[in-house]
C-alpha cells in the first residue's frame, strides 16, 4: 500500500478541513495516509537562559514518515511550505504544496485545483524540481549549540534599540571582510525573492548553483549583495559585544554571542518540490510580484501629471 504524507496548518480551519477531504479520497484509492501538523517544522526561537537546540536538523522528521513515502501534500501558506522542507528533505519525500494562505509563491497550486491535482498524483503524472536547503548551525569553540535547515534565508542582526553591528565574514578560502551594517542576509536563490529582496538584493532563478549575501542597511556606498558559487561554506563572527538576533526562515533561530560563531554552507539534502506541469519562474515572478509587466501612461483626466 503506497504511502502518502499529509503536512497541515493545523492552526487553520480551511486546511484542516480539507486535510480531513483529501485523507478521505487518498484512503478510498487504497493509499495509506500519514498526518503531521506544520508546526513539528517550525524551531521557534530558543530561550537564551537554556542550552539551545542540539538535536540535529533531522529531528523535525515527523513520526510515521518515511523514505518510502511516495510524496507529502503540504496544506498551508509559504510559512507552512518552508516548515514542511524541514520535515521532508532529510528523507528525501517530494512535497506537493497546497496553498490555503495569502501570497503562496511557494505554492504548486490552489484550492479550486483540487481535484485535478489529486488526479494527476493518484496516476503518478508529476515531476520533482530540487531546491538548495542550506544547513546552519551556531557554534561555540568545538561545541554545535543549535542546527536548522534552511530553505529561504538565514538573518543575522541587531537587537531592536541597540547600535549598528560589526560582521566578520570569510567566504569559504577567501580573505575575510567586516561590513558594518544593522545585519546581514545569507539566502538560497528560492530566498532571493523573500527577506533578501527587501534589503535591496537580486533576483536569482531557482537553477543557479548560487548563494547571496545581502547586508541589512550597510553603513557604507560600497557593501552591496554580493553572489558566489554555493560550493563555499560561509562563517560569520559576531565582531560586536552585544548579543544579536538570528532568524531562519521566518520560523526558526536563537541568540548569537560574541564567543559565537555562525556557520552556513550548502545542505547533502534538498527540497523536492512535486510539479504538476512546467514551472515557469518568471510566470511566478509576474504573476505574485508585478515583475515585468508593461507600463501603461494614464490618460490625461485620469490621475496623470499634465505639463
């Protein structure tokens, strides 16, 4: 009996509702359902007056799933989707994305798609497309205090009320550079359309073997985000002596000290996305962010500047 994952926002009544639908319908086919709640992927912030998180990243693998399973449908919104990369890709399960939230760039598809996108998974016409996860972990001498993956970005920054930061950063064998700045952004090319994109970075197509590296507010003209191949493990020292603020995609992080270090580098596993037909990322950009679409002028009368 094939098995199938179901990965909900339990916190939403419209998922869980049709989580409950599609367990039904995939049951009746003669497959055999697993059901995780979104939140099992979503670290939360770590108490700073307790050990941090020191079970590997592995430990977000919900019970019952496994290597075996044929995919996972994700219900929820691009929140949900970073959380259920975590709980999949160490063991390699594709993840079929639902969206039952607001923007859903992440998301395959949609709601009044249901029914079509059940069919296409019950007759096994579908593709995997793989996304770079990133494995960060904060250290302290030879010590691994806490270990996330990461789909969108990691942010290193300041404290709210507290001065502008110093950050050491050595791009795999090459010389270290200081950029002063209120934080810093290390983002996967899927990420390049998230937190990085705010701060001023590029966009990147999901297929460049790439990471970028995108200060929050520098205190300089010349840092600027820079690209470089993702090969290179990225190390960040804290050279400032209050504590800072990291967080992983939006769900997952802890403090960093001044004894501490941060380090990033690309992740053996990756996010398997289920399509249902030719991903088109520009579509994407188009359709979720207004990219490249055709200036119209207003007519005179109706709101335009006339000279």
């Amino acid at each position: 009996m094939p098995a199938v994952g179901l990965i909900v926002n339990d916190g939403k009544d419209l998922a869980v509702r049709t989580a409950a639908s599609i367990e039904a319908r995939l049951t009746a086919a003669g497959h055999q359902v697993v059901t995780a709640s979104s939140s099992g992927g979503m670290v939360g912030f770590a108490n700073p007056d307790q050990h941090l998180r020191t079970l590997g990243y592995a430990a977000c693998v919900p019970a019952g799933f496994h290597s075996d399973m044929v995919l996972a449908i994700v219900l929820g919104g691009d929140g949900t989707v970073l959380s259920a990369a975590r709980q999949t890709a160490p063991i390699g399960v594709p993840i079929l994305t639902i969206n039952t939230g607001h923007l859903g760039f992440l998301a395959e598809t949609y709601l009044q798609e249901l029914d079509q996108a059940l069919e296409r998974v019950m007759n096994q016409r579908w593709t995997v497309e793989e996304r770079t996860l990133l494995v960060v972990s904060v250290l302290r001498g030879d010590l691994r205090r806490w270990e996330v993956l990461c789909l969108n970005e990691m942010a290193l920054h300041r404290e709210p009320l507290t001065s502008m930061c110093h950050f050491e950063i050595a791009v795999g064998r090459h010389v270290p550079v200081d950029i002063a700045a209120d934080g810093v952004i290390l983002s996967t090319p899927t990420g390049s359309t998230a937190y990085a994109l705010s701060a001023g970075g590029p966009v990147i197509t999901p297929d460049c073997p790439v990471l970028q590296l995108t200060p929050i507010a520098p205190h300089s003209l010349a840092s600027r985000a820079l690209v470089f191949s993702d090969e290179e493990p990225v190390t960040i020292f804290p050279a400032t002596p209050e504590r800072l603020m990291m967080v992983v995609d939006g769900s997952a992080g802890c403090y960093v000290w001044p004894e501490d270090r941060v380090l990033i580098r690309r992740s053996e596993h990756r996010a398997r996305f289920v399509r249902l037909g030719e991903h088109e990322f520009f579509g994407v950009l188009r359709n979720k962010l207004g990219w490249g679409l055709p200036h119209v002028a207003k007519p005179e009368g109706e709101g335009g500047v006339t000279g």
